[in-house]
C-alpha cells in the first residue's frame, strides 16, 4: 500500500523552488513532485485526487 504524499512538503519544496530558484509556479510543482517519486505536479495532484476518491481519506 502507497501512503499518501506529503502535502506540506510538496508546497514548501514548491514555494522554494518558485520564489529562490526562480521557477514559474508550474515548475516548481514540478521539482516538489519529482522529489516525492512522481513524474510531474499532474501525476501527484491526480494520484491524490484517486486516493481522496477512491480510499475514503477523511475529511
């Protein structure tokens, strides 16, 4: 079983890589995606979006 992403993690890597490195928003999800084992920002937020769906995750 995958354990959900970090989502505090992934914004934080995000913010720093948008606003020290220079990155566009998009990028920078980017960066924070690959660095939890996802291929783009699109495969972690839609990963996410299943497991909300899909596993009931609570509210």
């Amino acid at each position: 079983m995958m354990v959900p992403p970090d989502i505090e993690a992934f914004e934080e890597r995000a913010a720093i890589a948008e606003f020290d490195g220079g990155l566009t928003r998009a990028e920078a999800e980017d960066v924070a995606a690959r660095d939890q084992g996802f291929i783009s920002a699109q495969y972690y937020w839609q990963w996410l979006a299943d497991y909300v769906v899909n596993k009931g995750y609570p509210r």
